[in-house]
C-alpha cells in the first residue's frame, strides 16, 4: 500500500484498517501479507513514528525505499 497519509482526515480508512486487523485476529488463516511503502527519512518526525508504530500494529510491513522513484518507477522497471 501507498499513497496512504493517515492525516486527520483519513479517520474513515484508519478505522477499516483496524477493523480489518480485527477480522484477521478472529480468521489467522486467512491474513495475507501487507506492506506499506514509503521513502526513508533522515530524520522520521513524531507523527511518521506514530504512523510506523500504528501500521506495524496492524500487521503491515514497513518497506523503505531510498526516494519516491523507487516507488512508482520500480516495481515496473522503468
């Protein structure tokens, strides 16, 4: 997943990603694996720490890449 935000007004995706945690704690054998893109930071704010920390609580795997090219050009290998 990227292009997420969890900015203040994303409360309605934080709740279904919550809810979606919820689902695979009740069914395990049905969880896949997610990963949340993003690009690495030097000096990660408060609120990516809390971003990280809520994403990871939820089952996602933080995947850094060095800048947002990575992101868009390489999966495709443009």
């Amino acid at each position: 997943m990227f292009g997420l935000g969890l900015e203040e007004n994303e409360v309605f995706i934080r709740w279904l990603l919550i809810e979606r945690a919820k689902y695979f704690k009740k069914y395990p054998e049905r969880r896949k694996k997610t990963w949340y893109v993003v690009p690495q930071m030097e000096q990660p704010d408060s609120r990516m720490a809390g971003k990280m920390y809520f994403l990871r609580s939820i089952g996602f795997e933080i995947m850094e890449t060095r800048n947002y090219e990575d992101i868009y050009a390489g999966p495709w290998g443009n």
